[in-house]
C-alpha cells in the first residue's frame, strides 16, 4: 500500500476499535469550588475527538462528551473562593507548614495514581497522543510531583537554621505570593499544567486553574482528588471561553500570579487586563522556532534520528520541537535523503495502535494553516521533497519536508507547531547564527557535528541567545531537574522541578537586633513551637 494510500484510508470503522481503547463518552457537569464540587446546568461545549470513524455516511470525528461553558459569575465566584481561602496570607494554607502541604499533597498523588487509566484514555482520545505516550505523560507528572515534594523538602532543610550577621539574628525562608491563575497547554495538558499548578499549591498559594482548550475532559477524575485532598479554596476549577472567563479574572486585581503556557500574544493580553501590572508576577513558557543546525562533518544518522524525533514526536507539537534546520551544503543531499527516508518508516494511524508515530492532530485549524504556510513556500520556491508530504485526510496530516526554505516564506519565522519541517541550506555557519540572533524566540537550539574546534565558538555564541544548547541531540525540555526557560518572546520565570517552587514563592525573614530580650523571645517561640515560619524543626 502506497503512503497516499494509508493516508486516504487512515480512519478505521467502530468496530476495529481494540475492546480495550474503547471509550465511553464522558458528559462533565461538574467543577470545583470552594471546595465542593457542583453541579452545572447551563450549556456546555461539545468535544470531539481528533480520531474520525469511517460510517456509511464517511467518516466522522467521535464525540466524546461535553463540559460546563461557564460564565463571569462562576469564575469571580472561583477567584473570591481562592482570595478567600488565602486571606491576605492569614488562610489555613498559606500559614500551614511546609510538612503539612507535603502531606496534603501525598495524600493527592496517592489518589491521583488511581485515575491512571482514566486520565490516559482521555488524554489519548482528546488530543491523539499515543497510548504509550499518554502513559508516560501520566507517570511522568507522577514522578514530576513526588520530586517537587522531595525538593521542598530539601529547600526547607537549608532553611531551617537562624542566620547572625551585624548583630542581627534573622531566619530566612521562602513565602507564598498569593492566589495563582494557572493555564496550561493543550499538547501536555496534564504534565506541563502541573508543572505550574503544583508547584504553586505546594508553596502555599491558593489557585484557579483552566484547562487548555484542548485537553479538558481528561481533568474531570481528578475533581474529586484535588477536593478531598485541598482545604476548600485552595483549588478551584474554571471551564470555557477564555475571553468570557478570565478577562474578569484579570481585571479585578486579585490575581497575584499568571502562571500561562501558550502563546506570547495572548500571554501579552492577559497581562495588559491587569490593573496592577507591577504587582503581577508572570511565570510564562510560550512560543520557540528551535532551530537544529547539521554541521558538515556530522554523524548524519544521528543527526537525522535526533532530528527526526526533535521535529516530529507527537506530530511536531512541542514548544522544544525542532521547528527549522539548518544544513550545510556539503551534507545536504545525503542528509535530506536519510531524512526522508527515516520519515517513510514511521508508522502512521490511531493513537491506541502499538509503535505509533503519526496521529490525528488535535487543532480543527491546523491542517487549513499547514496547508497554507506549505503553499506560501512552494509559491517562493520551495518544494515537498518527501512523498505525500502535506497530504491531509480531516484532521491527518503527513509530515512534510519543505526544501529550500527562504527568509522570504512564513515557514522562516512562524511556530508551525505541527508535521512540517523547514530545510534551509548554508554554506557558512554565520547564516545559522545569524538567524538564532535575529529571531523572536530564544528557548533551545541543537548542533549536530564532531569538530571541537568548530563547536566550540558556536557554544560561546548560543548561550548568550538560548537557554539550552543541546549537542548532538534534539531539544527537550526533560530532565525536569534541570532548568527550563527561554529568552526574548520565548519565557518568562524558570521552570524545574526546583526553580518552580522558588518562582512561586518570595524570599522574607524574620529578623531582630540580637538583644538579650529578642533572644529569649526567639527561644521561646522555637521551644514552644508558637510559630509555623519562624521554625527550626527539620523535616526528614
């Protein structure tokens, strides 16, 4: 069977559905807050699957269910159920231990970990994330939890001590900012949301979180986890059109922190709807056009099953996919052909199928707009070098390899954030590092080579343009350890499983002249155990 072929007949009938990737629609009339979960009765918002199913009539996309399409009310209600549970810092939570919120939160991932299945199905079937790949986004954030726990831990080990400097005795630790809107995004709707939301709730903030347009249903098993685990206000739920629900949010004033993952344009609008600017704090991860450059003596196998990853796992819709590369002339031929070649191998069809590589995307626009970045860059003189690249079929497209790729084309500057991949050639390496200068974006860039010498001064050179280089190897954002940010339109605040808790929090002290009298107020209130933050107690 011809590539085109697989193409057109991609979509299966009901019953070649394996009985155990089977689903059952899910209608969610529920959200959270103030810590009960109540019931909706407005209107709701159907969600379709991007997984079509071939009937008499053609092929149709499976619906899956439906969520709540709340209003300003329901979400002011969220945020006065959040500024309440915090109470100018005075709440249960904010004023609670750092050993408390650790066991509150074990208590969730404990809970979580019982929704596996669920939560999987879900994530597979709203967004056409493989199975395996939804299970490891699953046990991912499982792990991703249990380590932020650990490093809480460790932060508040280093500060369990009294600190004496000029004769004042002080004790220094960090303290929550406030109530946190959190927002995350579709193509890790579960991991990169909690890379935020649990950080920001383990440090003592109270929340309201939206999920990502994309992506909804897959939250509804974790309803009553995120309840029974929570005091009441600690976490509350939003579902809807952003525009109706947290542009109220914004404008009142009382958001202390956005914490949004998607683009710089809408993170810009956000921003702007705050009455208050400098008394927000924005921890941001938004838009990238990583770029790989292949240089001439690389190891093109490598460089093209690194590439081939970086460029298309989970269909290209990575902020740290690979979204441009740069080959030098002298390689370009060999490397193309090993590319195209690698590409022809993946295996293309449903999310549940084993070893699966290419899926349905997600986006109802998205297959429209790669068409049409494709057929700007033909029109500049471009071409699909691959077979059937481009090639759609609903919501299905084949990648594409678009060669040669000018700063003429839109594919030179826009986040195509799916299945294509721009080739530009280049004969000196200033053309590449160039274009990392130039760009909008900084997050990550990779550089596949072997000469010292020449990778070097490229290295020198991207640090001060990036936040990651990564040699020899695609751009990603894992291990969680380390940090994740970006530069210029790409980031704001650094993301890791330590540097999350530190951009959630604030550092403040308790300091006093070291007097006889202030000594033995200290003494008393350490022996007595009167305070939760002045505290020597170490938590093992």
């Amino acid at each position: 069977m011809t590539i085109e072929e697989k193409i057109k007949n991609i979509f299966p009938a009901d019953a070649d559905i394996p009985e155990e990737a089977r689903f059952t629609p899910l209608e969610q009339k529920e959200y959270l807050a103030n810590g009960k979960i109540k019931n909706w009765t407005g209107p709701r918002r159907e969600v379709l699957s991007p997984v079509s199913l071939v009937a008499k009539k053609g092929a149709e996309r499976v619906r899956l269910g439906s969520y709540p399409l709340m209003t300003e009310k329901e979400a002011l209600e969220a945020l006065d159920a959040a500024v309440k549970a915090y109470d100018e810092g005075r709440g249960l939570w904010p004023t609670l231990g750092v050993e408390g919120r650790i066991a509150h939160m074990e208590e969730f991932v404990y809970r979580m970990k019982e929704q596996r299945a669920s939560v999987v199905s879900l994530l597979m079937w709203e967004i056409g994330k493989s199975l395996e790949d939804s299970g490891k986004e699953f046990d991912r954030t499982v792990e991703y939890i249990v380590d932020t726990i650990n490093a809480l831990k460790d932060l508040d080990r280093a500060s369990s001590r009294m600190t004496v400097a000029q004769g004042i005795i002080a004790q220094i630790k960090r303290a929550p900012l406030g109530v946190v809107l959190c927002m995350g995004p579709y193509n890790y709707p579960l991991n990169e949301t909690f890379t935020t939301l649990i950080p920001a709730i383990l440090m003592g903030n109270t929340v309201v979180f939206k999920p990502p347009k994309y992506g909804v249903l897959l939250h509804r098993p974790l309803l009553e986890a995120f309840r029974d685990s929570f005091p009441k206000g600690v976490v509350n739920t939003l579902y809807g059109e952003g525009r109706k629900i947290i542009g109220p949010i914004m404008k009142t004033g009382k958001v202390n922190v956005l914490a949004f993952i998607g683009s710089s344009k809408v993170a810009d609008i956000l921003k702007q709807q705050h009455p208050a600017p400098h008394r927000l704090r924005c921890v941001l991860g938004l838009d990238a056009k990583n770029a790989g450059i292949i240089l001439p003596d690389a190891d093109l196998d490598l460089a093209v099953s690194e590439t081939l990853t970086g460029a298309l796992s989970f269909n290209g819709q990575r902020c740290t996919a690979l979204k441009i590369l740069f080959v030098h002339r002298s390689a370009q031929s060999e490397f193309l052909e090993k590319l195209v070649t690698a590409i022809e191998g993946m295996k293309l069809g449903m999310p549940w199928e084993p070893k699966v590589k290419i899926t349905p995307l997600p986006e109802d626009e998205k297959a429209p707009y790669l068409a049409e970045v494709i057929a700007d860059a033909k029109q500049h003189g471009a071409k699909v070098i691959n077979e059937s690249g481009g090639l759609t079929n609903g919501n299905f497209v084949y990648p594409a390899v678009v060669y040669p790729v000018t700063e003429k084309m839109r594919l030179w500057s826009e986040e195509q954030f799916g299945p294509v991949i721009p080739v530009v050639p280049f004969s000196d390496i200033k053309e590449p590092l160039k274009y990392v200068v130039d760009s909008n974006f900084g997050q990550q860039v990779s550089v596949f080579g072997r000469d010292m010498d020449k990778i070097a001064p490229m290295l020198d050179t991207l640090v001060n343009q990036v936040c990651r280089v990564n040699v020899n190897s695609q751009c990603q954002r894992g291990p969680d350890v380390f940090p994740f940010t970006g530069r210029k339109d790409s980031a704001e605040g650094t993301l890791s499983v330590s540097d999350a808790l530190r951009v959630f929090s604030i550092r403040t002290l308790v300091a006093a002249k070291e007097s006889d009298a202030n000594k033995a107020l200290i003494r008393g209130i350490l022996r007595d155990r009167k305070s939760k933050f002045l505290s020597t107690d170490f938590i093992l």
